[in-house]
C-alpha cells in the first residue's frame, strides 16, 4: 500500500480546502484529482460531462487512480465525489471521508456568491437527485474508507488538524519531501 493521503466525500463537503490546510500543516504537496483532469481534456469538467457524458468522466478518474498508484506517493490527495469508486482506492494511501450531511453540504455550496458553486457541478443541477445519490453512496463512501472525519460546521484547517493528529498517533505522518 502507498503512503498517500486521500481525502474523499460527496461534492462540496470541502475535501479541496481540507486537502490544502493539510499541505499548509505538514508541508506535504497536495493534488486535486479533479484539477488533474481538467489538466488533461483543456475544458472545465460540467462541458466534458456535456459533450463525453459521465462514462468518459469515470475512465479518466481511473486513469488517475492508476497514475496515482504507480507514480505517486507521500502526497495529500483530494478526489471528485465519485472518485471514491475506483476499485484500487484503498491501496493508494490511507482514505479520509469527510462526512456532512446533505442539507449542511447543500446549504454551505448556495452560501457561496454568484451560485458557481452549484454552477459547475453537473452533478449538483437537480437537488432530489443530488440527494439521492447522496444516500445511495453514503454506505459506500464510509465502507471505501479507512477514517471518517465529521465535517459539519468545522472549518477545514481543524478538520486538517484532526487528521494529522490521527496520522501523528498512527506513526503515518510522513516526512516533509
Ligand atoms: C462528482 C464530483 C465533482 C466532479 C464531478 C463528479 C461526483 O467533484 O468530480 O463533477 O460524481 O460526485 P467535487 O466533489 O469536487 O464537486
């Protein structure tokens, strides 16, 4: 198993801002699997899932599974919401789900101006269905994890402290690069 920390949770749980209050802490380099695919198609991910669909979508975040698994270590990791799915997951370093619940995630993602935030989530444009993929991924995003960190009303650099202490007392936290 890889020695990367992956942060994972369902959209707009703050895995991004967690991820990087961590790289801010420990002084280890973090990667967005999100931004790493944006990197890749030259367009922003809500017109990939218009012109590709969510398939295509789901092939290139196994791309980087497997680009993780074979070229990355020792990095803070943060995922898509539905990146927890890719079956080699558990052995690319120790998971972290963020969990909130679906109004407190729903009521943080319209809080932010201009509702870009609910703009650029394909995903997130019908708000029944938005929750129910919450529930039914619930179960699976705790099962897809080695820790579950509660997120509701916590700002994440004490989320990103909670995690570090956990690595700390694990003799997981590793070195600065
Ligand atoms: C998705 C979450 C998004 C992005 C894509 C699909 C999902 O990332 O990967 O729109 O399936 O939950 P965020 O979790 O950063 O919104």
């Amino acid at each position: 198993m890889k020695n990367n920390i992956l942060i994972t949770g369902f959209m707009g749980v703050g895995k991004s801002r967690t991820a990087r209050a961590l790289a801010a802490a420990t002084g280890l380099f973090a990667v967005d699997t999100d931004d790493l695919i944006e990197s890749l198609i030259h367009t922003t991910i809500s017109d990939f899932f218009k012109s590709h669909g969510e398939p295509a979508f789901r092939r290139l975040e196994q791309d980087v599974a497997n680009w993780l698994e074979r070229s990355v270590d020792h990095t803070i990791v943060s995922t898509g919401g539905g990146f927890f799915m890719v079956p080699n997951l558990l052995k690319l370093g120790q998971v972290f789900f963020l969990d909130a619940d679906f109004d407190a995630i729903y009521q943080r993602l319209r809080a932010q101006p201009g509702g870009r935030q609910i703009a650029k989530r394909p995903l997130f444009q019908n708000l029944d269905e938005a929750g129910k993929r919450y529930q039914d991924r619930l179960p699976l995003y705790r099962q897809n994890a080695h820790h579950i960190i509660q997120v509701k009303g916590r700002e994440s650099n004490v989320v990103a402290l909670e995690i570090q202490n956990i690595l700390q007392s694990r003799g997981l936290l590793l070195k600065k690069p």
